[in-house]
C-alpha cells in the first residue's frame, strides 16, 4: 500500500515536470503545425494533474471535491486540444478555424459548469462520501448521466485523434521508426489507462493515473517532433 502511495506522488510530480518541460520544449518551436494546440494540451494535463495531486492529499470531502473539480477543468481541455493537435499535426494549422473549435469545447464548457453546480442538480455524480482505498483516502461517488456523456465525448475525440494520427504511419512520406513508435506509444497509454481505471479492470487503489499518461505522450510526441 505505501509504496502505492509513493509511487502515485511521485509519478504525478513528475507529470508536472514533464509538463512544464513540453510546454518549454514547444514554446520554442511554437512555429512548428499543432504546437499551440500542443501546449494547451500540456498545459491542461498540469492543471488536471496538479488538482488530483492537491485532492489525493485532501483529508476532508469538501476539499477533495473542490480539488478534483479544478482537475475536470483540464481533463475536460485535454481530449479537445489532443484532437486539435493531430489534426493541425497532419494537415496544417489551417485545417480548423475557430468557429469549429468553439464547437469542440460546448460539451466540456458545459461539463466544467456541471460538476461545479453539480450539489444542486446531480447530473455529474450523487452519494459522494470519503472511503479507504489502499492507501489513498479517496472520495467515491456514484456516477450520473452527464458523466457518462462527457466520459463518451473524451473517449471519442482522443479516438479521433489517435486514428489521424495512426493512419499518418501508413499514409503519406514514411516516418522514422522512432516517430512511429513514439507515435503509437503516445496515442494508446493514456486511453488504455483510462479505460482500466473507470471500468476498474485492475484491482488497483482508486486513484486515475490518465494525466500522467498524457503528459507522458506529449513528452514521447515532442521528442518524435524533434528527430
């Protein structure tokens, strides 16, 4: 259980530090397709890590609620920039205009709005109460109908994108088998973590590693960017 414990801290630090070093590492090559959507992307994995990291050490139900609605903020940014970015990635900036941006983000906007409003209404979750789970004293709730539909909306932009971004390795100039990997690495370890946890396939403490998974993808994509 203790080594749980530190392994999860110490893996969620180092999402943040991985964070902060793409947004650095894109900053400088902001000139490059995608890397604005790339470091929103990033930028929304350190704020859903850093709330999950703040409500793990929470000891009273309030605060982890407050500190995992703040994580929500980035993990409903997440799969939008993810779906931005390989598009621009393959097809250029202009692929996508704004108006078809502001589309993407109705559906997270309105999640945000939810889940901070959620005590009056209940369309995010219901019975929220603080239990043990391995290590982690950890808030469990029973989910509610817009959480399955904002779950659904995630799942299928970062479906999306990680087609768009496959199909990149059978169409068009060859990558470098490096990229090809970092490629495939990258779209698959945050979807099968994420899959793992909600569905509880892995008898594993309730706590969601999925932001540690992107920042790591960020990091792999970066790198094949660079080569």
């Amino acid at each position: 259980g203790e080594l749980y414990l530190i392994f999860y801290q110490s893996m969620m630090a180092l999402s943040l530090l991985v964070s902060v070093s793409v947004i650095v590492l894109m900053y400088q090559r902001r000139q490059y397709p995608g890397a604005w959507a790339m470091i929103a992307l990033v930028t929304a994995t350190f704020i859903w890590t850093a709330g999950f990291l703040i409500e793990a050490n929470s000891s009273t139900l309030e605060r982890q609620l407050f500190f995992n609605n703040i994580g929500y903020i980035g993990s409903m940014s997440v799969p939008v920039a993810w779906f931005i970015f390989a598009l621009q990635y393959i097809h250029g900036d202009k692929v996508i205009n704004r108006w078809q941006i502001m589309l993407l983000c109705i559906i997270p906007l309105v999640t945000v709005v939810l889940v901070w409003s959620n005590n009056w209404h209940h369309l995010m979750w219901s019975n929220e109460r603080l239990i043990t789970s391995g290590p982690f004293l950890v808030t469990a709730k029973t989910y509610e109908a817009f959480f399955w539909v904002a779950l659904s909306h995630n799942y299928i932009l970062v479906i999306a994108g990680a087609v768009i971004l496959i199909r990149r390795l059978f169409i068009g100039a060859p990558l470098y088998r490096g990229q090809a990997v970092a490629l495939v690495v990258a779209v698959s370890l945050p979807l099968l973590w994420n899959i793992i946890y909600v569905f509880i396939l892995v008898p594993l403490p309730r706590k969601d590693l999925t932001p540690v998974m992107f920042a790591i993808s960020g990091l792999a994509i970066v790198l094949g960017l660079m080569r």
